[in-house]
C-alpha cells in the first residue's frame, strides 16, 4: 500500500476501494476521503450525462450546483470538530 501510495496522500484499490494517510490526524484522512468521493461523484455524474467523452465539455450551471450542494451536504453529515459550522 505504501508503494502505491508514494508521495499521494490517497489511493484508488480497483475492486477494493480507497485508502488515505494524513500526518494531521484521522479526522484530516477522512476529509480527504469524502473528498475523493465528491470527485469521484462529479466525474460520474459527468460520465453518464455524456459519455465517456465528457472531459471535452464544461460543466453546466445545474452540474455545478448539485456539486456544491452535495459537498455542503457532506460537510454537514459529517462534521468533524475542525469544520462544525456555528
């Protein structure tokens, strides 16, 4: 794991799923994760509204908008002490 991981702080185990690291604690690692996640959303969601060309085109304002929404949805589900809003 520490191979694949190199200097990256997350990686993608086709068939097994991800793994983070981080020296700034567990909390720091498990952000990273639902990163990942929100990313890997996006790409999906831009996969199947195009095909597998989709880098060649922009993301819509509609696209855009559910990507803001499910990050701050993300955030308020699991909040971690560092990122509670008040």
């Amino acid at each position: 794991m520490a191979k694949a991981l190199g200097k990256y702080s997350v990686v993608l185990c086709a068939g097994h799923g991800a793994a983070t690291v981080s020296n700034k604690g567990p909390e720091h690692a498990i952000q990273r994760l639902m990163t990942l996640e929100q990313l890997c959303k996006m790409n999906w969601l831009a996969f199947t509204a195009v095909g597998k060309d989709y880098e060649r085109y922009a993301f819509d304002d509609a696209t855009m908008k559910k990507h803001f929404k499910m990050i701050s949805d993300m955030q308020e589900r699991h909040a971690t002490p560092e990122r509670i809003r008040p």
